[in-house]
C-alpha cells in the first residue's frame, strides 16, 4: 500500500520532506501546491507530481496524507481543514501562532481520529537520541544548559512580524522548550527575560527553568549571532556525569571524573539524518500505515507552546510563572 501524500508549500521544509519522502517506496507524492507558481513547479517536477496553488486543490487528489509546510500563519486552517476532510497531517512548527489557536488544533486531532505528527525534528536527531538514551539508561540530568543561535533575521521578510510567526521562541527555540520536557521532564517554574535589539520584536532572550526535585535549566537565544559555530549546543550535567551536543554533528558523553570523555560524531550521516528530518517522516509513514503509534501526540506540541507562553507572561510581568 502506498501512502498519497500532497505537501502545501514548495519552500525550505517543502523541499526538504519533499526529497525524504520521494525516496520512501511507501509513498506517493500526488501533488504540491504553493503560491509561488515557479516553486511548485519546480517541487512537483521533482516529485513527479501535480503543481497547485491551493489547499482545497490538493484535497480534491484522493490523498490520504497532507503535509503542512507552508507559514507559520497558515498552520491553523490548513491543519484543521485536513483533518475535517479525514486526511493525516504532518505540520511543521508551530501548532499554530498562538497557544488558543493551538488548542484548536489539538482538539481537531482528537475529533478526527487522524494520525497528527508536529515537525519535531530533533527528537529523531542521532545526537539528541543518544541524550535520550543515556536519559533512559539511568542518567538524570541535574543542571541543562542551552544556546541557541540565529544567524540574522532577514532571509524571510515576516519572520520577525510576531502576528505571523507567534514570536520568535516559536521559531527555533520551541524545538528547546519540547526538548527539555522530552530530557527532562515537566517544568513547574518559568522566568524570562526578552529584549527587541537589532529588530522591532523580542529576538535575545535568557530562560530559566525550575523542575521538580531541584533540577534547573536555562535557554539563551539570540536572533543576530552571525551562525558561529556551534549553532546550537546543549549541555546537561548529571551526577559528576556530563553530556554535550555540538549543533547535531557529535556529541560528548563524560561519564565520571578522571574518566576520559568520549565523542560520537555524525558528520558523514546524511544532513536529513543528522537533523532527523529522515527519521521524523519515516515515523509519519509508519504510524499512517498502522506499523506503529503516532510518534507523539499532539498535546506534545501544545505543552511546547504552552512554555512559549508561559516565557511571554513572564517578559511582560517581570514575575516567574508557576506552570
């Protein structure tokens, strides 16, 4: 059986998932459709399939899937009207560009029935997965830190217009805040500090975390970093354990004192492999065709977005909030 798939929005992430699911032999690309006539043209050349410019184009196909690839602005209507129509739906971040549009989202996937899978890439990310695996093995990080890096903020003309986008912690940094909970757990405390330098919206923010049983986290992000190296780095300290990611090329495991620290590297895997862009639709497919659960549910996503929020409420109170 063949999964037919259409993809709204030839873009980055278009492309991207266009490329991974090409080569998936369950699959059946059956059309892709964007406003930008060029883009479609070219994604659906390469996906041997037909160019649209609409969303109610590519439901009229017969697909069984949709994947939801366009702006962040669009993620509501285009979710929701596929799934009214019984369709599965992959969608990249965010749910939506506010938590009570996200919430309309989670309870349109639970009245469908539908496979909902959230582009939580790094979840499927070899480095992030090692983290997860020491996690499961009986590491218990005490102590995380994060950096998270955006070059500049220019390359999409609205991705600093917080009514499009829900602000700058849902672009890259949500992938954080869904992090933490994955490797950490629930936080019970959040304070946030955000300034709008260099932009005309928030883009330098610094987040701390409290957890149950004393554990703490924090995020430092920034939106005009010039990409130095490493892009993004994750740090979590254990009982005089450590782990250290290094963007998702290698990560380090230090695994007691006087103890030689260890590198895993990545850096001949495949770039869709190491962001865990591959994994991520080969789960999709998977839990589409029955072989598996939903790779997470999409509460998942909407307990990401909640800490968005939660960051928001504290910038403009100046208080912690209590989660």
């Amino acid at each position: 059986m063949s999964v037919r798939v259409g993809i709204l929005g030839a873009g980055d992430m278009g492309r991207m998932h266009g490329d991974m699911l090409n080569k998936d032999p369950r699959v059946k690309i059956l059309g892709v459709a964007d406003l930008d006539e060029k883009r479609a043209d070219l994604l659906a050349h390469q996906c041997g399939a037909k160019a649209l410019s609409t969303l109610d184009q590519l439901l009229e196909l017969g697909l069984d899937a949709v994947y939801v690839t366009s702006p962040n602005w669009t993620h509501l209507e285009a979710v929701t009207k596929s799934l009214a129509a019984g369709l599965h739906v992959f969608s990249e971040k965010p749910m939506a560009t506010s938590l009570a549009d996200a919430r309309l989202v989670m309870e349109a996937v639970e009245r469908s029935g539908r496979i909902y899978q959230l582009g939580f890439n790094r979840r499927f990310a070899p480095v992030y997965q090692f983290c997860r695996e020491r996690v499961e093995a009986g590491f218990e990080p005490m102590v995380v830190n994060i950096r998270m890096n955006e070059g500049e903020m220019t390359n999409r003309p609205w991705i600093t217009d917080r009514a499009r986008t829900g602000g700058y912690l849902n672009e890259n940094t949500i992938h954080f805040m869904d992090m933490l909970r994955w490797l950490v757990g629930e936080p019970t405390e959040v304070f946030a500090l955000g300034e709008a330098n260099c932009y005309a919206d928030q883009v330098d923010f610094v987040v701390a975390f409290k957890f149950a049983g004393g554990r703490m986290a924090s995020i430092t992000t920034s939106g005009h970093a010039t990409w130095f190296y490493p892009w993004e780095r994750m740090e979590l300290v254990g009982d005089h354990e450590a782990i250290a990611t290094e963007e998702v090329l290698r990560v380090m495991h230090a695994p007691g004192v006087a103890k030689p620290a260890i590198w895993y590297d990545y850096f001949q895997v495949t770039k869709p492999a190491q962001w865990g862009y591959e994994g991520g639709d080969r789960a999709f497919v998977s839990a589409v065709l029955g072989e598996c659960p939903s790779a997470f549910p999409a509460s998942e996503g909407f307990k990401a977005m909640t800490l968005v929020e939660a960051c928001y409420e504290s910038i403009r109170t100046g208080q912690k909030v209590v989660l």
